[in-house]
C-alpha cells in the first residue's frame, strides 16, 4: 500500500497530493493562446531554422521591378546620367576651393590689398602669391598680412609697423621698421629686412627663420609659445661680403626657486 502523505507542521491541513502520474502537459501554443499572442515557433538553431523562417517570409510588402525600371531597357542618355556624374558636376567639384576652418591657417575669404583708414595696408587672404608688393607704405602706416599661405610680400618702404597673423609659409622682405615686427599664429615664416628693424615679438609660432642686416644685430627678440626658430646674421669676422650664421632660439628653460623668486636660465643644451 501507498505510503501516507506527510503532514503538516503547520496548524492548516497539508496541500492534497499531486495526481497519480503527474500532471499531463498543456498541448502546443495552448498558454500563448490564452495571453493573447501568436504561438512561438518551434525552437531550433542551423540550417533547419534558417530554411523554415524563409519559407514563412511575406513578400506582400515588396514593390515589384518592372520593365521601365531596369537600367537595360532604360535609354542610353537616361541610364548615363543615372551611373554618372555630368562632366559639369565634376568641373564644379574639382574648382571648389579648400576653406579654412575655425582655428586653421590660411585665406578665409576673398583676397585683399588695400588702405583702410589711411593707416594700415591690408594684405588678406592672398593664396599663392609670390609678387605682393607694397610701395606705397610710409613711416606712419602700418602693414598687416593676415591669413595668407604660400606668398612673397616686399615693403619698400620704411614703415611704422609690421604684423604677420594667421599665415603659412609666408616670406616678408623688408626695408626699416620703426616700431616692430609682430609674428602671431603663423607656420613656417621667413623674414628678411634689408634695413634696420629695432623690435621683433614671436608669438604662438612654428618655424620661424629670420634674416637680420648689420644695421639690425641691435634688436630684441621676444618669443611666447613657439618652436623652431633661427636667427641668421651676418659673421662679425666676415666684412661686407660675410657669410651668414644661423644660431637657434632657445626653447628649453631651467628654472629655480632662489629664497621668495623663481631663476630662470636657458638650458644647456644652448650652451655650445
């Protein structure tokens, strides 16, 4: 005989026993039925499933190809235009000029040489220019290159000021300077003044290559946040004709806490 179910330990009556043979399972998509949704497919992975799920695809959505959608049955000039740009369309995408971003060196904008306000010669986003020439500068004036690439600028004259801002690889040659040369967020810049310069100020600037006359070894150089600089002046030794010598900028710095002070030394990597 069957063993008596256990009872109990609590004060209510034991759950009745479970039927003899267990409870017999719910047929297929029987509970998915119930909630309402569609009966889950069969479980499976391969090849098996992949067939079994394109063979219930439904094409119903799909647009059907006709006749007069095929490239082959379209006409000639038709399917053309279709595979390929007009040769108009890439003359015009070839022509576009390169712009610069925000930050970037470079024209900006239209080109421009002009006085303005009877005090500044503008020279303005000149690209490529090799023959820029301001003659008709004077002591009172000042001459702003701005945002130039791959130019040659000569002053002739001797002016007030010289500013250089936003360039690359620009070459300015130039007479006397009364007050300074300035050289702002500029790559790759040359310098030459065939006269007397008595100020030059270097500021966030890379590869800058300056060429001073005898008339102009009295100058001071200030530099701020710049690299690769060099200063090229005639050998003291060499008389008229002497040859050029070019001495670096330095751009490593020592520095020492001296009491309430701070010392600074150039590096001795400038020391020979």
């Amino acid at each position: 005989a069957a063993a008596a179910p256990a009872k109990g330990s609590g004060k209510g009556k034991g759950a009745p026993p479970p039927p003899k043979g267990g409870f017999s399972k719910p047929p297929p998509g029987h509970l998915a039925e119930i909630a309402g949704a569609q009966p889950a497919p069969p479980q499976g992975g391969g090849m098996g499933a992949l067939f079994g799920q394109l063979q219930n695809f439904s094409t119903g959505n799909l647009k059907k190809v006709t006749d007069d959608m095929k490239t082959k049955n379209r006409p000639k000039e038709e399917a053309a235009g279709a595979a390929a740009p007009t040769p108009a369309a890439q003359a015009a995408q070839a022509k576009a000029p390169a712009v610069a971003g925000r930050g970037q060196k470079g024209p900006k904008g239209a080109p421009l040489i002009e006085l303005q306000k009877d005090t500044n010669w503008m020279v303005e986003n000149q690209d490529g220019n090799k023959n820029i020439v301001v003659d008709q500068a004077d002591m009172k004036q000042l001459v702003c290159i701005i945002n130039c690439r791959d130019c040659v600028v000569h002053v002739k004259n001797k002016v007030k000021n010289i500013n250089v801002d936003g360039c690359v690889k620009v070459t300015v040659v130039c007479a006397d300077v009364l007050s300074a040369v300035e050289f702002v967020n500029s790559d790759r810049i040359q310098f030459q003044t065939t006269g007397k310069i008595n100020s030059m100020a270097i500021d966030k600037c890379d590869g800058v290559v300056v060429y001073l006359s005898k008339e102009s070894l009295g100058a001071e150089i200030s530099t701020s946040k710049s690299s690769d600089m060099n200063i090229n002046i005639p050998d003291p030794d060499g008389g008229a004709d002497a040859d050029m010598i070019e001495l670096p900028v330095p751009e490593q710095f020592v520095t020492k806490v001296e009491g309430k002070k701070l010392k600074t030394e150039v590096s001795s990597l400038y020391s020979h």
